[in-house]
C-alpha cells in the first residue's frame, strides 16, 4: 500500500493527514491514485487535482511517476505568506 499524505487545506478536505492506499495490480499514477483515493469525494479529487498543488513521491517533485506500494506521496496546497 502507497502512504498518502495530506497537508493544509487538503488535510481538511480528507478529514486526514494520512491514509495507506491499496493500489491496483498494474502502473498506478498520479492521476490514478487521485481517482482511487477520491472516488467518493468530488471536493478532495478537485482540490488535488489543482494545478497548484504539489505532489512529492518519495521527498522528490515528479507528477509523472508511477507509483508503487512502497511510495509515499504527498499532496501539498499552495502555500502564501511574506
């Protein structure tokens, strides 16, 4: 299972910081793992598919990645400040 996690505002949207997500046999990406872990929550699966957000597997930026259940992703909200 790929550990998902969640920060900010998305962290409110999925009433978690993190979820372990059984991936389907097969190439699992990004795109795909959004679909999975939101397939009952419309508002999450907008909200991480803004171009904004940031997704991090493995502590390195790649949103073209294909992930395994050894993986750890993490879904980022932009972030604002000065």
């Amino acid at each position: 299972m790929a550990r998902v996690l969640f920060f900010g505002k998305l962290a409110s949207l999925a009433g978690r910081q993190e979820l372990q997500a059984p991936l389907p046999p097969g190439e699992t990406t990004v795109a795909g793992l959004i679909d999975l872990i939101t397939k009952d929550d419309a508002e999450l699966g907008a909200a991480l598919k803004e171009a904004s957000v940031r997704v991090i597997i493995n502590e390195q930026m790649d949103d073209n990645a294909v992930i395994t259940d050894d993986d750890e992703v993490a879904f980022l909200p932009p972030v604002s400040g000065g």
